[in-house]
C-alpha cells in the first residue's frame, strides 16, 4: 500500500501534472474570470518550471557542496535507486549509475572496507527482483569480494532503506564509522532518514545534475521542458525531507 501512495503523491507533486490539469480546466472551462486564471496560471507554470537559470539556482541551493572522502570506514552504505530491470528480468544501470561508480572507488582505493547495499523491489511490479541482488552482483564482477559485501534487499524506499540497513548493522556488530554514497538531490532526505534511526554517516554525493559553473544568458530565456521531470524529483526530495524531520 505504501508504495503505491507514494506513487500518487509524487503524482501531485509532479509539475507536468499541474500543466497537464489546469490545460484541461482551461478546456473545458466557461468564458469567464475563471478561464482567463486558468490561462494566467498555466503560462506562469509552464514558464517557471521550465526555465534552466531557475532550476540551476534552486537545485545548486539544495545538493549539498562535494567533499572528498578522507579517513578510514568500515563500511560504505549504497541505498537503491541507481538501477532497475527491463520487462525480461534483465539488470541495468539508470542514470544514477554514478553512486555505484563512486562507492566502488571508495572500496577499491581503500577509504570504506565493506559495501552495505539496500533495496529491495520498489517498483509496482512485484515480480521484479530486488535491485540489491543485481548491484551486489555488479560489484562482485567490478572486482570487489563477495565477503565484504552485504545485501539488504527487502527495503522498497529510502526510509525502510534506513531502518532494514539498521537491523543488518546491529545483526554484523559493525560499530562504523559509515559513509553514505547517494545522489547529490537525493542525500539530504536520505541522510536524515538514516541519522532518523541512529546510524550516522559521512556525506559522500555522486550524480550531480548541476555543477557549480557558468550560466548562459539564453538559460534566463529558451526553455526547457526535459526539466519538468527533474522538477517533479526535487520536488520529491524536499518534501520527503521535510516529512522525515517531523
């Protein structure tokens, strides 16, 4: 039941969503006061949400800065969200492969000795296996050896990612210290569902969508509506965060 709430909850978080229902109230809405607001705030939306310079800002505002990983750990722990399966059962890398590249070479250069990877089936199709299974797999022929990694695969959000990569800690006697390896958009929210349940950790951020650069003139003007999508994630993580602070 959960994960088909929060389906319908980013559902409605979902810019593309808010154009697409006020373009039908405009539609089919009378000639009138109300037909000229839906108009009014359909262009507004559209234009805000799908401006570069705008996302640029509020993104870089909220990832945090990236630090190199300095120390010793023990373990590096890397939630899912970075992979999925085709409609065959077959494995593969999403956009986020980033964070399994990132914790790799954490493990390889010898800053974290073991990977902890959780997530299980979150998808709506039960029928897929836990994303886990195929990143620990993904690891072992990166060159890492299966003893020192361990899979939590039953988790199906970042919350239960925490709470399961808990019980798995507690079971293993691993004291830490832990560093955490997720996407920059992602790693506020996902840091505090983790310190939610008393494991703290070290900021590693992998996947940056925005990096500190330059700014075009034309990212104040020309549109771009591959970043309604984008929208609807951040939009995801800054509530989820909110939520998991109450």
């Amino acid at each position: 039941m959960l994960p088909l709430l929060s389906k319908i909850v980013t559902f409605f978080l979902s810019p593309a969503n808010w154009i697409w229902i006020l373009v039908i109230l405009f539609l089919i809405g009378k000639p009138g006061k109300w037909k000229r607001r839906y108009g009014i705030a359909l262009i507004t939306i559209t234009l805000l949400f799908t401006n570069p310079a705008l996302f640029y800002f509020c993104l870089q505002s909220w990832q945090p800065a990236f630090v190199p990983a300095t120390g010793k750990f023990e373990a590096v722990i890397l939630p899912g969200g970075l992979s999925s399966y085709d409609k065959n059962g077959q494995g593969y890398f999403g956009q986020a492969a980033d964070r399994f590249i990132q914790a790799a070479k954490l493990v390889h250069s010898g800053v974290a000795e073991k990977v902890i990877v959780t997530g299980g089936n979150g998808f709506l199709n039960r029928k897929l296996p836990p994303e886990a299974d195929f990143v620990k797999a993904e690891l072992i022929h990166n060159g890492i050896s299966p003893v020192l990694i361990f899979a939590e695969n039953k988790s199906r959000n970042t919350k239960e990612n925490a709470v399961f990569t808990k019980s798995l800690i507690d079971s293993l006697g691993m004291k830490g210290p832990f560093i955490l390896v997720t996407s920059a958009m992602h790693m506020r929210r996902c840091e505090a569902e983790f310190n939610k349940v008393g494991i703290k950790t070290t900021r590693h951020c992998a996947n940056y969508e925005v990096i500190n650069g330059f700014q075009q003139w034309y990212d104040w003007l020309w549109p771009d509506f591959s970043l309604l999508d984008k929208w609807n994630r951040l939009n995801k993580e800054v509530v989820g965060y909110l939520v998991s602070r109450l």
